[in-house]
C-alpha cells in the first residue's frame, strides 16, 4: 500500500493546493474537526488567507446503544434531532442525553479554545476540514449544526475519504474536495506516514498562531 501523506501538515498543504479557488473571501472560514483536523485545517487556512477556529460535535448516543445517532449537539448552542430515531424515545432521555454531552462539549470548549467566543458562522463560506473521512457521521452532524447556525456555503475538505461517503456528502453540502479517494478506504491512519495522536496542546497553539497572525475567528466586515 503506498503512504499518501506524510503526516496531517502534508495532508493540510496537499488538500489546500485543491481549494484555491475560495482564496481572497474576507468572509471565509476554515473550521477543523477535532483534534485531528485541526492541524490539517491549519495549513489550509494559513494557504488561502483564512480564518480558523475548531469546531467541537457531539453525537447524541441512545441509551445503551450509543452507536444509535439522536442527534448531536455542536459548538454555537445547536442541536439537531435524527428525527427517525429521537420520535421513537421518550423526551426526558434525549434531554438527560443531551445535558451530559452539553456539559462534555462545554467543557472541551474551554480546553481548546479557552475564553474565546464560538466563531461566527452566519453568511460566511466554511470549509470544515477532518483528516480523513469513513462514515462520514461526525461530518453530517458538524453539516446540519453549521446549516442550522446559517452558513452561507459549506465545502467539506479532507485528504482522504471513503468513496461512497464523498458522494453521499455532495447531497448535503455545495462541494466536497479530497485529495484521495481510495478504494477499499480502510481505516484512515493507512494513508499516513505519521498518524500520532493530536494533543490538546497542539490544537490550542494552532488557533493562538492563527490568532496572532490576525486570522482568528472573529466576525467578518
């Protein structure tokens, strides 16, 4: 098997020589999934002048079979319903769900990000970036929660991604763009060289780098 990316820097780099075309759009967004996107994000974001900030999901497991998606909740207060799935339980369950992975979310919030505001989401063009994609399911959850806070246009950008997943997600967003779509996907740590861990540590650098360079979050003009 051939090693596509020498780590997820060079998977951040390889991705954004794809998305050129979204450079020079003050109103632009790069939001890594964490934590293993953000340092592909990174690279994508500092390559087309972007902003970038992280973009914490949390899928709503049914009880006893948290495999079973209600919904997620996301980074900005939304929550969205898997509406076939949450119908068919009782409302005090989805919200004993639902509290405890607030509280999960909140909390990973301020590991990442600290004091500072989730980023503002509403008109702007958002990549949202993962170092790889299989199910796809953390992405569909990031998709509808960013749809829900108004996102003017979603592009999905990763480096490697299961093929029948990458068209499922064109129904969802406007594009999708990856470097390699292997067939079979097997897992994503395959397709590189180096697929340490990412620490939180990494991820809170990466966002006070972009910050410092005044390509933070904040609102756009």
């Amino acid at each position: 098997m051939t090693v596509v990316f020498r780590d997820r820097r060079d998977a951040g780099r390889r991705l954004a020589a794809r998305l050129t075309h979204l450079a020079g759009n003050p109103r632009l967004l790069v939001l890594g999934l964490p934590r293993g996107g953000v340092p592909v994000a990174a690279e994508v974001a500092m390559a087309l002048g972007a902003a970038l900030d992280v973009y914490v999901v949390r899928k709503l497991g049914a009880p006893g079979r948290p495999e079973l998606a209600m919904g997620a909740i996301a980074s900005g207060g939304v929550r969205v319903l898997n509406e076939s799935v949450a119908a068919r339980l009782p409302p005090a369950i989805l919200d004993e769900v639902a509290h405890a992975e607030e509280r999960e979310l909140a909390r990973r919030e301020r590991e990442l990000r600290g004091e500072r505001p989730a980023p503002a989401v509403a008109g702007r063009t958002i990549v949202l970036v993962d170092d790889g994609i299989a199910t796809g399911s953390t992405m569909r959850a990031a998709i509808a929660a960013l749809g829900a806070l108004g996102g003017d246009r979603i592009v999905v950008g990763v480096p490697v991604a299961a093929p029948d997943t990458r068209c499922e997600l064109l129904n969802e967003v406007e594009e999708v763009v990856c470097v390699a779509t292997p067939e079979p996907m097997a897992a994503i740590s395959l397709w590189y060289d180096d697929f340490t861990q990412t620490g939180d540590d990494e991820v809170r650098e990466l966002l006070e780098q972009a910050a410092r360079a005044g390509r933070g979050p904040a609102h756009p003009p």
